[in-house]
C-alpha cells in the first residue's frame, strides 16, 4: 500500500534497451543492454573503437540511435535530448574549450547553460587547486592538467544528479588524480550517480560499485567490481626453511614453478582454504599479489572474435 509505495526502490539513473547505432557497414554498438543504479558509481570499460563514446554521445542526445531505446533519469534519450542535458554533468574526452574565455568565464558560461546555481564550485576549486589568480587567466595559457580540472569543475559544480565523465583523470598528475577521488567518494555519499568511462583501470578498481566491459560495441561482462576480482587469477610466492613441499595436490594451484628454497604459482581459488593448505612451521615467507581488474579486462580481451553473450 502507501508504506509499500514508499519503499520502491527508484527507477534506473540510466536504463538501456537493444540499443544500436551504425554507421553505413560499421556496427558502433550492437544490441546494448544496460542499466545503471541510482546513487552508484558505475565503471564502462574498454579500448579505443569499442563504442564507450558512442554510447555516451548517444544516451546525451549528440548522436541518434539506429535502433533501440534509453532513458536518463527517467528522459527520453531523443525526445528529451535537452532536458537531459540541462540535468547532467558532462565532462567529455579530449575537452576542449573557449581560449579566449578566463577559466572563471568559462565556468560561468557553462553553469549558465545548465540553469542551476553552481553549488560545488568553490569546493571543486580548492580541492583541485584552482584558485581565483588562476580562474582569472586566459584558459589558452592554461596546461593541459589545468584545462582538465576546469573540465571536472564545470561538470559538476551545479551539483548534478547524474555525472557522465569520460577519461576524468586524463592529464592529472597524482595529486590531483587523489583529490579527484575523494570528491568521487564524496558524492556517493551524497547520493550522486556516476557514470565513469577510463582507460586508467586501477581507478576504475579504487572508486567504481560495478563495472561493465565493453567490446566491438557488445556487452562483454556486467559485475561488481568485488565479484570480478574474486574470479581472477593471483600470483602467490612462498619461501621454505627446508625444501620445497609438493603442492600439486592443493586444490587451486597452477603453473607451479620451483627455484631452490622458492615456489611460484597461480592461485585459482579462494586464498583461505590455500593458506590454510600450506601452513607449516617450515613455511618462512608467502606474498599472495592481489587479483588486479587489468587482468580480469584482458581476459575477455583475449580471443579474436567477442563471445556470444554477456558474463554476469
């Protein structure tokens, strides 16, 4: 009844149906489907031609649809391509801007398209080091790392719902790529959507609630970022005070290889139950490298055509 009304969990921050957009004989994005949860960070994954951009171009109203649908909170991706992009952040790859604008002007410009005051510029600015001296400057004098904070600034200084940042950290030096985090932290807190397309997949792996991977403009997997990494494979490198034992029995080790006092090998499994399989007072030293999200990506990278279907 109402108390049930009430508690409905909200409609998708982005809901994507069979969508496709081809170019003559090129399939950008072939059958794409996709959701994205409100208030979560989400992760669009692959190379260069896999259509990261075309989906994004598309669901912001810059390019049509060969077919399929989306909505973005809850609009139309083509009958309400403006109001969709009244309502969201926006920073795309390679952006470019006005050089003869100061960088305050060209905040001010952009937030006047927008129509919502911009709430979160002055924290963006301090945090990103931008302060007034700099704001003042011609943007044509600015580096490329000053020209990509003010791209981050003016997408979400009006504190929108939904932020679509492609390559946000591209130029960054690591200072600025750490504040840059914390401010990603800082709006999942608040309840913000992300929608966040990297190469850089270590950040991807730091910030991002479930992640999808893209290919050939196919979907190739859709996981927690959790899940994925609990499939991947470890390295694992133990040390004896006597000799080597013989670990071919222990469930979930491969590629065994043995140096001396040394033993290398991949860990398929779950780390407990092998820990617990190779505890010894002879055992002096064991490092187990954590499963990295670089190597779950090249996984469905691996073989020459996409598979049919999408992992989950």
């Amino acid at each position: 009844m109402e108390h049930d009304a009430a508690a409905a969990p909200p409609n998708p921050a982005i809901r994507i149906q069979r969508l496709s957009k081809h170019y003559g004989s090129v399939q950008a994005l072939t059958e794409l489907d996709l959701e994205v949860q409100a208030g979560e960070i989400f992760g669009f994954l692959g190379p260069n031609g896999a259509g990261k951009s075309t989906t994004i171009r598309t669901l912001l109203g810059y390019l049509h649809p060969t077919s399929g649908s989306a909505t973005v909170l809850d609009l139309d991706i083509v009958a309400d391509s403006v109001a969709i992009r009244r309502r969201v952040g926006y920073l795309p790859g390679g952006i470019s801007l006005y050089d003869s604008l100061s960088g305050e002007d060209a905040l001010d410009y952009l937030n006047d398209l927008q129509g919502r005051p911009p709430v979160r510029r002055e924290d963006l600015c301090e945090r990103l080091q931008m302060p007034p001296s700099v704001l003042k400057r011609k943007v044509r004098d600015y580096s490329r790392g000053m020209r990509q904070k003010l791209g981050v600034i003016q997408a979400l200084q009006h504190d929108p719902d939904l932020a679509v940042l492609d390559e946000p950290t591209e130029g960054l030096d690591p200072l600025m790529q750490q504040a840059f985090y914390g401010i990603m932290d800082e709006l999942r807190r608040d309840g913000r959507t992300i929608f966040f397309s990297s190469h850089v997949l270590s950040e991807v792996e730091r910030i991002c609630d479930r992640v999808a991977i893209i290919r050939a403009g196919r979907l190739m997997a859709l996981q927690h970022v959790d899940e994925l990494l609990a499939r991947r494979k470890r390295t694992v490198h133990l040390r004896w005070r006597e000799g080597v034992p013989d670990l071919s029995g222990v469930p979930g080790i491969a590629d065994i290889k043995v140096e001396g006092d040394r033993l290398s090998a991949t860990l398929l499994g779950e780390v407990a139950p092998f820990v617990r399989a190779v505890a010894s007072p002879m055992l002096v030293d064991l490092t187990i490298e954590p499963a990295r999200l670089e190597e779950a990506f090249l996984e469905f990278y691996a073989e020459d055509e996409p598979a049919e279907g999408v992992r989950q």
